[in-house]
C-alpha cells in the first residue's frame, strides 16, 4: 500500500498555498509526506497557471485607502479581480493591505513599466545616455547594454511591480501579485494609485 497523508499535514498544506484539498494531497503522497517538497510542486502548478489567467478580464476588485505616520502620508489604490466572491476573500484584502503598504513605503510613480508614458520613457533614456558619455569613451555597443542596466534599476525604482517587496526584498510586487492569483485562482490587476504626502 502506498503512502497516505495525514488530515493535518493536508490542511498544513493548503493554508500555506490556498490549492484545493485533491491537489494538496497528490502534492503529498507524490512527495511521501515531505511538506517543503509538496509546497514546491503546488507552487509550480500555481504560477503555471497565472500565466494563463492574466489573459481574463478583471472588472471587479476593491478600493483601500493605507494611512502611514501619523497621517502624515495616505494611500489610495484600487486593486481588481475577476469576481466579487474573490474580491471579498481574505487573501485578497491581505494584497490589497500589503500593495497599499508597498507605495506608502517605497513611493513608485507608475504602475508598471507600460504605463510609463513615452515621453517620460525617452526623457529618462537620453539622461541615461548622457551620463554614460561623460563617463569615459565607450564603444556603441558597450554604451546601449550599460543604458539597459541602468534603466532596469530606473523601473525597479519607480514602477510598483518592478520594485523588492519591502518586507521579503527575494521578490517583487509581481512576484506578491502572482503568488496571490496562484492562491485564489483567478487574475488580478493592480489598477491605479494615488500617494498623497504632507508638504509635497
């Protein structure tokens, strides 16, 4: 007879990474018992799947507000998903909390890199180049891969889901965002923000 997992490690299973009951427990049997191994493989399976689901519209979601400091900053940012039974889940409001949180703290200007306008895009990409020049003479080649290092940490700086999670820096908000969709099972987008601050 094969191994068979015990309820609690089941249950253990699936508080760590929301999968349904079934797959938690073929994670186990397959990983005989082994909690960290199983969680890996539910992980995989997880994030195999937001690729596909970022494709599905998501019209519903929240809007939270985040007030840091004393109030002496607040955050307004709307999150979406694709039904309101999800929008109204616990995991859910904890990524709303947590984004919310993430531009409190780090102050991002844009969303992602998409929604960086172009003119901002070009501006930032010819003060990079610049300052490249008056460093030294480089060779062409040398100049453009230098100005793509240099505009990567610029997006991890300034969009949102390019920046380090401030509270585990091994990933970013994309990363929070895309362990969220693995959970609850359906897309979600980080809509708009707006980070007020006093005296600016």
């Amino acid at each position: 007879m094969g191994f068979s997992p015990s309820a609690d490690d089941i249950r253990e299973i699936r508080r760590i990474t929301g999968a349904g009951m079934l797959d938690c427990k073929k994670a186990l049997t397959e990983t005989e018992g082994n909690i960290a191994k199983a969680t890996d493989i539910l992980r995989k399976k997880g994030l195999a799947l937001v690729a596909k689901k970022s494709e599905r519209v998501a019209s519903m979601g929240l809007i939270t507000s985040y007030i840091h400091l004393g109030g002496k900053v607040g955050v307004l940012v709307e999150i979406n998903c694709e039904s309101d039974f999800v929008a109204k889940t616990d995991e859910f409001k904890a990524l709303l909390h947590e984004v919310a949180m993430q531009i409190a703290a780090a102050n991002p200007s844009y969303v992602s890199q998409n929604n960086i306008p172009e003119d901002d895009l070009n501006r930032e990409k010819e003060v990079q180049l610049d300052r490249v020049k008056q460093e030294g003479d480089k060779p062409e080649n040398i100049l453009e891969k230098i100005v793509e290092g240099r505009m990567k940490k610029f997006y991890s700086e300034n969009c949102l889901l390019d920046q380090a999670y401030i509270k585990d820096d091994s990933k970013t908000v994309k990363d929070l965002v895309n362990e969220t969709i693995a959970k609850v099972g359906e897309n979600i987008v980080i809509g708009r923000f707006a980070r007020f601050q006093i005296g600016d």
